[in-house]
C-alpha cells in the first residue's frame, strides 16, 4: 500500500492479508443514503466481496474527508460506514475522535460522542488539518496499530482533495510515522483540475474537482 479500492476488487482477501493493519478512507458523494454513502468502489464490495473476508482480529483505523458546512446534517457519512462493515467483520477499531471544533451539525460517523475516526474538512477547516493529522497519528501509535512490527496499509478511494498518486502506489511500505503523516498529509492535499475515478464495473469516470465542490461523471475510461 497504500492503494486505491478500484484497484483490488476481485483480490480483495488476498490484498488485505497481506498486512496486519489498515487505515482505510472515504469521501461522501450519496449524501443522507442509509448505505452505500461513499459513491465510490467501497460500495461495491462492501456487502459482496467484503462479505467473505476473514479478518477478525484486524486492527484497522478509519478516515474520512467532507464538507462540514455544505452538508452539516451529514458530515462524512460514509466514514461510519465504512467503520461499521469492518467492525462487523470483527476487526479491532481504532482511532475514534473528539467532535469538538467541527462545524457540523450531524453525522453517521459518530459512535457514542465520538468519531468513529479521523475526519477533515479541507473545505472549511484546512489549517486545522496538519494538527488533526499528526494527533491523529500519534493516538493510533500509542492504541498498538504499529505494535508486533505490523505492515500497515493505506486502502482509499479517490474523493475531494484526494491526489491520484497518494492511493495508487504499488510500493509495500512498513509504516514509520513519519511515513504515516505524510501520506495522510498528501490525500489532504490537491492537485489543480479534476481528479479521473474511474469505476470498471460501471465503465464510468467520476470526475472530481480538487476542492471537492463540484464533479460530473463520464462514461468509459478516462
């Protein structure tokens, strides 16, 4: 890792064995939907493929990007989930947060009176989120996602603000924290432009603007 969903739909048991953590993320698109929220490749392996994975034990840490303000009642929705197919599967969650100094008004993503991960909002709250990251960081450490020497991976699908070349490394990497924060710095960053999501699926493209606000969709490749 780190890698793009897209890119291992068919493989996906193989590829998540490969590591003993994973920190995992989403953007919003089917806003205020009771399932499939994140309008990307999460959807279509979430209740088919995802299903017939053996992966109690796992310990896996969520993230998620959105717009607290355009869509306060629903705030990174699909980030909880996201959480909620791997608890499920009975992996070991980490990395729940405060809601304090978010602008939102609601969200799916909170659990008890808490995030059930790592949210950003480079919309409206970007200077905040370099901070947010390295906290981030730091608690899942000190939780044990690096203990036992664990191979950590990054498994994304590409949404606002998030880089093609941050989730589509085919690099194995074992993740020193400083390797962790930067890359979680590099998914908040963008690229000018839209970003291409192309679903083979579908034969669509889902094309996204670098701040996040607009996109349209394609059919084929891009």
């Amino acid at each position: 890792g780190p890698f793009e969903i897209d890119e291992v739909q068919g493989s996906v048991a193989d590829e998540f064995a490969k590591y003993d953590s994973l920190i995992v993320g989403t953007p919003t698109w089917n806003t205020g939907a009771d399932m499939e929220r994140s309008g990307t490749g999460w959807d279509e392996i979430y209740y088919s493929e995802m299903q017939e994975l053996n992966i109690a034990g796992k310990k896996v840490a969520v993230f998620g990007l959105g717009d607290s303000v355009s869509y306060s009642e629903n705030y990174a929705d699909a980030t909880g989930e996201l959480h909620d197919v791997f608890e499920a599967l009975g992996c070991k969650m980490m990395g729940y947060t405060s809601t304090e100094g978010y602008l939102h008004d609601d969200s799916k993503a909170i659990r008890g009176e808490k995030f059930c991960g790592l949210l950003l909002d480079a919309v409206n709250q970007e200077e905040l989120t370099a901070e947010r990251v390295k906290k981030w960081v730091a608690d899942i450490i000190s939780e044990g996602i690096l203990e036992g020497g664990s191979t950590v991976s990054f498994a994304e699908a590409v949404g606002p603000s998030s880089p093609a070349h941050a989730v589509t490394s085919s690099d194995v990497m074992e993740a020193e924290p400083s390797h962790v924060e930067q890359l979680l710095k590099e998914i908040d960053e963008s690229p000018f432009g839209y970003v291409a999501h192309y679903n083979s699926r579908t034969d669509k493209t889902m094309w996204i603007s670098a701040d996040g606000r607009s996109s349209y969709k394609t059919n084929g490749a891009p």
